[in-house]
C-alpha cells in the first residue's frame, strides 16, 4: 500500500523550532450523547437532544399522593406519552444522522490532527504534542491515545505511514526522531522501542511503500531504510544535497526514488536517484525542472513547493501550487513533463485511491478535487468541493469507505464515500 504523509506549513499556522505546526488546540465541550457523536450536528430545525423528566404529573403540581385505579390509569398514560415523545426524538435524531452521512457532509471530530491513516475500519491521528489518537472510523470513538515517550527523547508525533503491520511515527522536533509501533491489534498499537534519531529542518516529509521508508530532511539529508516483515529498519541509503530536500516518492516498481526541491540551475523541480540493492552510494540520474515551481511568497509558504507525488504505472504526478504536473518517468533518464493540471487552488496535500486522485488545499475557500487519473497521462477534474470554511487542510486519505482530513488545529474531517 502507498502511504504519503506531507508537513505543509498553512496560513496563521507558524513554529518556530519545529516544521510547520502549532500548538493550538479548542477543546469543545460534549454535553451528551448527541454531542459527543462525531457524525451527529444538530440541524437548526431540530431541538436539542430531549431532556424530558419523568415524573408524576399530579406530584409535580403538588396533589395528594394517595391515587385512585383511575388516577393511577391517567398518571401511567401521561409517563407513556412521554416516554413515546423522547422515542420518537431520538429515532428522528438519529435518522437524520444516518441521512446527513448518506448526503456526504462533512463531519468534525474535534480533535488534533496533523497527519491521517486509515486501515479498514481504524484510524491513525497525530496529534503533534499531545501523540497518536487511534479511533474507531465507524463512529468516531477512541479507541486509545499514545502520548509521545519523551523518556526516550521523544517530542511530538507530526508525520505517520506505515509498512505491513508496522506503523512510523515522524517527531520532527530537532533534532527529529523515527519511532515504530506493532499494529497487530488495530486499535491497540504497542511501541517496539525502536527509535531513530535524525537530522532534520523544516519541510520534512516522509513517505514509504510495501517495504521501505524515506525521510526528507528539508536541508538534511534523505534517509531511506528497508523494513522488515517484524518492522525492523535497516539503513539503505542516504543522499545529501547542498539545496533543501523537500519532497520524497519511492518507486515502489523499481529501485528509485524520486525527491523534489531546489536544483543548481536555480530551478525548482525533480531527481531521479537510482537506489543500490544494498547499502552504497545512490547515484542520480537526471533531473527536471517543472515550470512554476520554487519557492516563492504567498499565504502558503513557499506556496511552490511540492507537496505531495504519486506514482501511477509509468506517470508521476506531482501536486504543487500552480496544479498537477504529470510526468513520464518510464525512462527515468529523461524524464518528461507532459502537462501541468490547473487545480485553481494552491494543493496542500494529495492521495490516491484506485483510479482516482484527491488534491486538498486553498482558494478562496479550503477545497478538496477529486481527479480521475484513469488514464495517468490524461487526468481530469472530475469534481470540487467546498470544504468547511475553518478547514486548514494539511492531511488527506482515503480508504474503501472513508474520506478524512487533517484540519491542523480545527479538527479531523470525515465523511462515507461510494467509489
């Protein structure tokens, strides 16, 4: 499975010492069992979850207790009237929950939310500071919250993917640390105790497939391990450049990878770099610049970088603010750009799913586009939608049911989707 998880920094959303992410977090008050239902919002023509009190109504006005067969008749019917009156809100409640996920609206589960993993019916959050939230995608419950083990140097938990049942976490506080986790049982993950520390600067990145892992370090190096069946890493390579490194794809058809950043042409753009079946020196084979990538000022900064890669059969695309740039790397010597996909918006993030592409980000309202990559070469703009207006999209996946979005300090946005 190909797993991408990007660090964008985001309007307002600046850190000193760390990539991009703040410390915000509004924690909203749950006051029931409406509330505290991440796919439940109240729409204005419904009441307020009921709160109706059961009582005697003659006690209630004050009459004598002593009752006759027929007082006690009228006081069981008047309880059954109520109890009926509170079914019936509940049902209607419930149903228009069931309806609102059914129209596919947006539902915001308050919490968090950097980075976004989904594996059948579990999700993976990280949550900066506060660590990895595992919760249950069928309702929004959590299933547990691992803080960072800051006894083993451990900061924060920004970036995750993960290898088999193997899930990486990215601190990527300097100077950042790699950490494992056993997902045998989904929803209750156990650290390994294997940590890696690494160099890294703003605009880290990481991205693996079905058995390796690379870390962009933004002006440090790229690192790149194979993961074993037990998800033990094993170093492979690591590649240095004198220009940050901001963007990483491994190929998951050859030994390559593909990184993006800054080229010695004062360009902005692609590396094709061969990897070594075993640990030695990586060797890069060619270059290409994209045309209106680098790093320029704008409410994302630097808005032109790239932000998120996917390899699809012989085509890379490539989401960066000016659109989606699709090349052919089939010979990875002379890569190709073939056409740049205007988008509208500046991307934030990409996933890919099947025969489609999900490119999140901001125009004048956060967005999400679904892409039809159906014939790589060629894709199209199948649909754009508007997501909340607070949405600071940093995150998007998707899985066979679900749709979600890292918010940053706004929240995790979900809904049920129909491939």
């Amino acid at each position: 499975m190909d797993v991408v998880a990007t660090n964008v920094q985001v309007p307002g959303v600046v850190e000193s010492g760390h990539s991009q992410y703040g410390h915000f977090l509004e924690k909203r008050p749950q006051t029931s069992f409406f509330s505290r239902c991440p796919f439940y919002t109240p729409p204005p023509f419904l009441p307020s979850p009921p709160s109706i009190v059961l009582k005697c109504p003659r006690l209630s006005q004050g009459q004598p207790t002593t009752s006759t067969p027929r007082q006690k008749a009228r006081d069981m019917r008047s309880i059954v009237t109520r109890l009926s009156l509170i079914t019936l809100l509940t049902t209607l409640c419930l149903h228009t929950q069931l309806a609102c996920v059914a129209g596919h609206d947006w539902f915001t589960l308050p919490i968090r939310a950097n980075n976004i993993l989904i594996i059948d019916q579990t999700g993976y959050v990280s949550m900066n500071t506060q660590g990895l939230s595992v919760i249950n995608m069928v309702d929004g419950s959590t299933f547990t919250q691992l803080a960072p083990d800051q006894s083993k140097g451990i900061a924060s938990t920004d970036l995750i993917a993960h290898v088999g049942n193997t899930l990486i976490a990215l601190d990527a506080y300097a100077p950042g640390n790699i950490s494992t986790y056993d997902m045998s049982t989904p929803s209750a993950p156990t650290a390994t105790g294997s940590v890696r520390t690494l160099t890294l600067d703003r605009f880290t990145h990481l991205h693996t497939t079905s058995s390796r892992l690379a870390v962009a370090g933004g002006t440090g190096p790229v690192k790149i391990w194979d993961v074993d069946s037990a998800g033990a890493l094993k170093t492979l390579a690591t590649i240095s450049s004198s220009n940050e490194q901001n963007v990483v794809h491994l190929s998951e058809k050859k030994d390559q990878i593909y990184i993006f950043g800054p080229l010695a042409t004062n360009s902005f753009g692609l590396r094709i770099v061969a990897l070594p079946p075993t640990e030695s020196a990586p060797k890069e084979v060619s270059q290409l610049a994209i045309d209106g990538a680098g790093n320029t000022k704008g409410s994302i900064l630097p808005v032109h970088l790239a932000v998120s890669a996917h390899e699809v059969e012989d085509t890379l695309l490539v989401a960066f603010a000016k659109g989606l740039a699709i090349i052919d790397v089939k010979d990875p010597t002379t890569p190709t750009l073939l056409k740049t996909l205007d988008l509208k918006l500046q991307a934030t993030a990409m996933t890919v799913y099947g025969k489609k592409a999900y490119v999140v980000g901001t125009a004048s309202t956060p967005t999400l586009v679904t892409i039809d990559i159906s014939a790589p070469s060629a894709p199209t703009i199948l649909e754009e939608s508007t997501l909340p207006s607070n949405c600071k999209p940093v995150s998007v996946t998707v899985s066979d049911q679900y749709i979600a979005i890292a918010g940053h300090d706004t929240g995790l946005y979900m809904k049920r989707i129909v491939h």
